[in-house]
C-alpha cells in the first residue's frame, strides 16, 4: 500500500478517518473522524450502546473497522496506518489501553499482574529466559525495579505482594493502569476509568490522569459516563451518537451544543 499520503500535522498522535464497522445490519461506528493532539487528555462520550468500546476495539486492531484509517504517530515518530495490523505490534508502537471492565488475572499478585505489562518490552529471547541467563536476569530485575516505581507512583506500592483477586474495585483500576505505564505509552486508552469508583476515589484518578501525562509525557483518550469528571480533566472531547459523529471541541462547547443536548435528552427519555 501506498504511504504517500500517511499525513498528520505536527501535533497529531491519532486521527481517525471515516472509519466504520458493521455487525450484520448495525452500522455500529457510521464514518467517524476526529483527531488527538500530543499530550491532550481527550474524551469520547456519547450514550449507552453508541460505540465508544467500538470505536476503541478499532483503534486497537480488536476489531478490522469496515472501512477507514486509523492513523497514528509511533514512539519512533513514524506515522502509520494501524488497520489491519496486528495487537502485539501496536502496543510496541506506544498505545496501550484498559478494558472497560477491569482484567486482572486474580491468582497473581499485585506486582505481577503489573509484570504483565512489561514482558512485551523484554529484550531477552524466551529462551534466555526460561534458562535464566544473566542479561535475562538482569533485565527481569529492572523489570520488577520498574513496575515497583510505577506501583509507588499510583500509590498502591505496599499492596505489591497480595493477591489482586481480593482488592477493591478501586486497586484493581489503579493496577490495570500501572499495567498500561510499563512498556512507555505514548497515548494510553482508558475504558471507563471512573465506573464504579466513589467520590473521593473519582477525584484521585482525575489526579492521577493528570500526573501521568505530566511524568509519561503521554497523552490520554478516555470514555466515560461521569460528565463531572470528563468534563473536569478534558482538554477537548468528541460526542458521538448511534455510531455517527456529533460535535468535537472544548468541554463548554460541547456542554452548550444542541446537537449533544438533543442526544443526551434523548437517552432521558428512553429510560424514563
Ligand atoms: N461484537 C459485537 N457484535 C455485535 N454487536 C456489537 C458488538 N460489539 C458491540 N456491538 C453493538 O454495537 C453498538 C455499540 O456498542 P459499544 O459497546 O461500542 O457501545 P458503548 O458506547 O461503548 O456503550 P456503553 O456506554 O454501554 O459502554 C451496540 O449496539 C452494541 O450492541
Ligand atoms: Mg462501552
């Protein structure tokens, strides 16, 4: 395929252009576009069932959109089209996410569901490994140096070694996103980060958010219900409703725009 025409400005990390995806007759992402500048933290919001997982899936390679690019800006600065590569090579790339329902493998620990994470960044052979040479061994002890300052950055550090089956919903999302800080994200992808989390517990993430952006040097994409949270922390966001594209601009142009109104009223309505 031809990359001529591969091109974002400068400040661009992801665009989206014209991309869709069906299920049998449901146009679940209907022509979508919209772009994320470097170090935004940017929301999708929309109704239930508008294809904001969807729409993330497509991103990820999860899911083959129909039709559209998905261009990104790598680590290495190269910008390419991410359809139709494969999962484990858009991680390396820089872009990683979390799941909108957390997943951990719970008979691990704290620190190791966090290792996890990292093994896509291990320089060694699996075969270096499993003999545990020494540069193995060497790389697995940064490792583990590494995934015990990301735990002490988002605070959970003394829980490294307990079970992650037992923990709070709360340590669970703050493990996932840990997860996400170990193999160097460029832009991390966040599922409903505040779904399930009280007050004191939401405005900690909306913290966190902020002060791994500023320490990663990352920027963030984020769904999320919590309309006080996303409106809070987003630097911009993009409405989307039935799949289709609504508006996209600053939270005060997105609260006063009818379009996202009419779609949020709506929602109101049919649960009434
Ligand atoms: N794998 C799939 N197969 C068939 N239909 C799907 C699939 N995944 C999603 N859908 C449908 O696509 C539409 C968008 O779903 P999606 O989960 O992306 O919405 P959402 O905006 O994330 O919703 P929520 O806010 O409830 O998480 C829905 O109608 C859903 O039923
Ligand atoms: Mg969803």
């Amino acid at each position: 395929m031809s990359e001529n025409n591969l091109s974002m400005a400068t400040e661009e990390v992801l665009r989206i252009e014209h991309l869709s995806i069906n299920f049998g007759g449901l146009k679940a992402v209907d022509d979508l576009s919209f772009e994320i500048r470097d170090r935004e933290i940017f929301g999708l919001i929309g109704p239930n069932g508008a294809g904001k997982t969807t729409v993330f899936n497509c991103i990820t390679q999860f899911y083959r959109p129909t039709e559209g690019r998905v261009l990104f800006r790598t680590k290495e600065g190269r910008v390419e089209d991410l359809v139709g590569q494969p999962v484990h090579s858009i991680i390396r790339k820089g872009l990683v996410r979390t799941f909108q329902n957390v997943e951990l493998v719970n008979e691990l620990s704290v620190l190791d569901n966090v290792l996890v994470g990292a093994h896509i960044d291990f320089k060694s052979s699996g075969l270096a490994q499993a003999l545990r040479l020494p540069g193995a061994r060497r790389e697995e002890k940064k490792m583990r140096e590494k995934a015990q300052e990301v735990l002490e950055f988002m605070g959970i550090a003394a829980l490294q070694n307990e079970v992650a089956g037992g923990q709070p919903y709360g340590v669970r999302k703050k493990v996932e996103m840990a997860r996400t800080l170990m193999c160097g994200p460029k832009l991390i992808i966040l599922d409903e980060p505040a779904a399930g989390l009280n007050d004191v517990e939401t405005q900690q993430l909306a913290e966190s958010i902020h002060q791994v952006r500023e320490k990663y040097e990352c920027t963030v994409l984020l769904v999320e219900h919590d309309m006080r949270l996303v409106m809070n922390i987003c630097d911009r966001i993009c409405a989307i409703s039935f799949g289709k594209f609504l508006a996209c601009g600053t939270p005060s142009q997105i609260q006063s725009d009818p379009h996202v109104q009419e779609a949020y009223l709506g929602e109101k309505e049919d649960e009434a």
